[in-house]
C-alpha cells in the first residue's frame, strides 16, 4: 500500500449535507456571513466593493472560501472593527 493511498478521503452521499441543514449551520451555529449580508451590515450599497477588494488581495475583513463561496467569521469581522477603532479628538 502507498503512501498517497492512506491520504485520500473517500466521500459518501449520507456524509454530506444538503442544503437546507448546510445554511442552517452557517446561519445558527458557525456565525458566518455571506458577502452580501457584510455588505448590509457595513453599510456598503452591494458586495462589489468586497468582490473588488478580494479579487486586489486587499480584503479589509478575513474571509473563507470554500469552493467558489465566501464566508466571514463574524468573530473575526468584529475583531477586525475594533482593532481599527479611531477615537474622534477634540481640538
């Protein structure tokens, strides 16, 4: 037996999951959020300027791609928030 054979993962369908329960997890338990649900909560107009970002290697907010899907960690985009918090001075 080689090597190479140990390593390879062997996926069966009633491992996987289907849709519905994948987005029930990625909205209850894992706290992610998609491109566009960044966008509304930073105020943006749409998630182009995220794509944009991305796509320049100068995404401000860490992000996890999984295929062809982006994903934030809230926990991280929070993080992110307050490490860049400017304190208004007054004169």
């Amino acid at each position: 037996m080689l090597a190479t054979e140990t390593l390879k993962v062997k996926l069966r369908q009633h491992n996987l999951l289907d849709d519905e329960h994948f987005k029930k997890l990625i909205d209850d338990e894992c706290k992610l959020l998609t491109s566009k649900q960044l966008s509304i909560m930073v105020g943006l107009k749409g998630d182009a300027a995220l794509r944009k970002q991305r796509s320049k290697g100068r995404s401000l907010f860490p992000y996890c791609k999984v295929g062809r899907r982006i994903f934030y960690p809230v926990d991280e985009i929070v993080k992110m928030l307050h490490k860049n918090k400017v304190y208004a001075q007054l004169r």
